[in-house]
C-alpha cells in the first residue's frame, strides 16, 4: 500500500487527509472516508489501507480541520467516564461546528481531489459521526457519489427542520445500513423512519441490524469494538464498492 499524509484545498482553509492508494496495477475508483468523531488516527488508516487494498484510492480527511491538524488530541479511554466526560465536552463544540453548509463545502473539495486522482463516480464510507456526513455529501454530489456505506452512525432522524433523513429525495447513490443494536443515538424507531424516507424516494438500499454491536463497533481502538461485526462491515462494505464503482483492473 502507499499511504501518506496530504492537504486538500477547502473554501475555509487546508484540509489534512490520510492518502491510502492500491499498489495494484490499473485504475483505482475513489472512496472518501468519513472518520468517526474520535478524530483521524492510527485506526482510520489501518481500516483505510484495508479497503484500499481491495483496489482503491482511498481519502480520509480530518474533519476538524479547522481546529488545527491531526491529531488534535491523544486517542483517549472511554471506558474511563471522567476522561468520557471530558472527551465529549471538549469535542462537542467541533461537532456542532460542521454545519450542513461547511459539510457541503468541505465535501465538494474532497469528492474533487478524488476526482483528480480517479475520475470516476465515488464511494463513501462513513462511521458515527462521518456516516451522516456522508450522507450530507451524497446529497449535495449525487451525480458524483455513487454509493454510501454507513456503519454505527447515530442521529440520522431528530425533531430538527433539517433532520438528516430528509435529504433522501436528493440521494441518488446506492445506500447501505449496518445499524448496531445496542445504539441509543438510532433507535428502531429512527430506522424506521429513515428506511421510509429512503423508499420514498427510491433509494437502493439495504439496512442491516448488528446484533449485540454497539455504537463504535469497527474501531478497534475503543472499548464498543466488536471483531465480529467489524468483520462484517467490511465484508458489506466491499460488496457495495464493487456492485456501485467501476471494476478496480
């Protein structure tokens, strides 16, 4: 594999991005990584490298960008509540400072320098927090992105006027769901209503519950990992990749 560090030019600033290219001879389609709320690390580019070697040119950008360059903070213990506590407190206003709109913006330049890298229609894959940011981009490049791939990702359906299942009559890519049961943030009922959202609008897509898998289940860095889910979330991931996305030859 060949993974390096690089900067991707956004209308706010420099994005920094983990690179990971198939060493395979030929044409590589482009997948955009959405990282998960615990920033990008040493995790996200093992799983990164993993779905490149499968022929792909892989782009994992950290998403906080502008509060500097990973990592913004050492990977911390979870399972520790007064280090969760303050884990949360301290990533809760970045969270809150992707708007819809800096999603859309960030989300045109990554799917751009994909594009210089691979022409071609694009995959996503997303976890927790960067699978409903993908999902935002799907939207906002659905001539571009042609598949989506979410895994434990919360707060898909909300009370808010812009809650994001709403956004599925924009959606165009092939869609896939591995839900973890045990996720407070996406509860059956929530599933519910975004599948509805989804077949309203003729989305392709397959939703999948993992039993026993909690939220954060694909990170081996955390205390809610859960190999046997991990396991399969890649298995499905790489179903859709190659079902959606130009043959890696």
């Amino acid at each position: 594999m060949n993974g390096s560090m690089i900067d991707v030019p956004t209308p706010d600033g420099v994005a920094d991005c983990y690179l990971s290219m198939s060493d395979r001879p030929g044409t590589h389609p482009g997948v955009l990584f959405m990282i998960d709320a615990i920033g990008l690390r040493d995790r996200i580019k093992e799983m990164a490298d993993r779905i490149a070697a499968d022929g792909y040119t892989v782009l994992a950008p950290n998403v906080f960008y502008r509060a500097g360059r990973a990592p913004l903070w050492e990977t911390p213990d979870l399972n520790d509540s007064e280090a969760r506590g303050a884990f949360f407190a301290t990533i809760g206003p970045l969270m809150g400072s992707l708007t819809a709109e800096r999603v859309r913006a960030d989300g045109a330049a990554y799917v751009a320098k994909l594009a210089e890298l691979s022409p071609g229609p694009v995959g996503i894959t997303g976890y927790c927090l960067g699978g409903r940011l993908g999902w935002i981009i799907a939207a906002d490049q659905a001539d571009r992105v042609a598949a989506l791939g979410g895994f434990h990702t919360g707060r898909m359906v909300t009370e808010d006027a812009d809650s994001p299942h709403l956004l599925a009559p924009q959606v165009k890519a092939r869609v896939y769901w591995g839900h973890a049961d045990e996720d407070e943030s996406m509860s059956s009922e929530h599933i519910r209503t975004l599948d509805a959202a989804m077949d309203a609008a003729a989305i392709t897509h397959t939703t999948e519950l993992y039993a026993g898998a909690h939220h954060g289940y694909t990170m081996s860095d955390m205390g809610a990992y859960n190999e046997a889910a991990s396991e399969r979330h890649f298995r499905a991931l790489a179903d859709l990749l190659a079902t959606t996305l130009p043959a890696a030859t």
